[in-house]
C-alpha cells in the first residue's frame, strides 16, 4: 500500500467516526423532535420562570427581551447567533442581567422550554 492510499483509508475511517462521536457527545434530548406535548410543558415552564422578565409574544422589552421569533430570526443583540446550544447555555448559567436556571429546571423541563421557546 502506498503512503497516500493509507491517508486516504484513515481519512475515510477517521472522518465518520468523528461525526458519530460528535453526533453522541450532544443530549438525547437536544436531537428528538418537538412535539405538541413538549411545547406545552414548556409553555407551563416559561409561565412559572420565565413571564416575570419576558413577554412571550411581543419582541418588546419587558424586564428582558420579548422572546417573539428569536430562535428563528438567528440573530439578536450582540449575541452571533440563538441557536439551541446556545439558548441553553443562556438559560442554565444567565446572562447579564439574568439568573441561570441549572437547579431551578430539570432536563425535561429544560427540552420542553426549548420547544415552547422554538415556537415563538
């Protein structure tokens, strides 16, 4: 075998097992479909943690933010992007002005927030 045929078979063997690993290594729960069911959790969620700062359906400022379409307009303050890695960061450490909710939600709740919230 060559110098170049052997690159190329570890290239081909190194490159989807990458992707596997990088596909595992996020949760479960990040990667299912949103449901109905899930949006609903999570609306019941943003009513008990979330109302007190953020309108739900208006992109006007309340304490923070209004949340209408900011996880489908892709880019908000100075934030590069509210992409669901990124919403949950926020949201399990806080931001500026904003406590993080790590042990205030548990993963379910936190899946089904991210639902409710993609929603908007």
């Amino acid at each position: 075998m060559t110098r170049r045929s052997i690159r190329w078979l570890l290239l081909s063997v190194m490159l989807p097992s990458a992707a596997l690993l990088y596909a595992q290594s996020k949760p479960a729960e990040m990667r299912s479909r949103d449901s109905k069911e899930m949006a609903d959790r999570g609306a019941v969620v943003f009513q008990n943690r979330c109302e007190i700062c953020h309108f739900a359906a208006s992109s006007e400022k309340k304490v923070g933010p209004g949340l209408r379409g900011f996880m489908k307009s892709g880019k908000r303050g100075a934030a590069p992007r509210w992409d669901t890695a990124t919403v949950t960061r926020l949201i399990e450490t806080g931001g500026k002005d904003m406590p993080g909710f790590r042990t205030e939600i548990n993963e379910a709740q936190l899946r089904d927030l991210l639902a409710y919230l993609r929603t908007l």
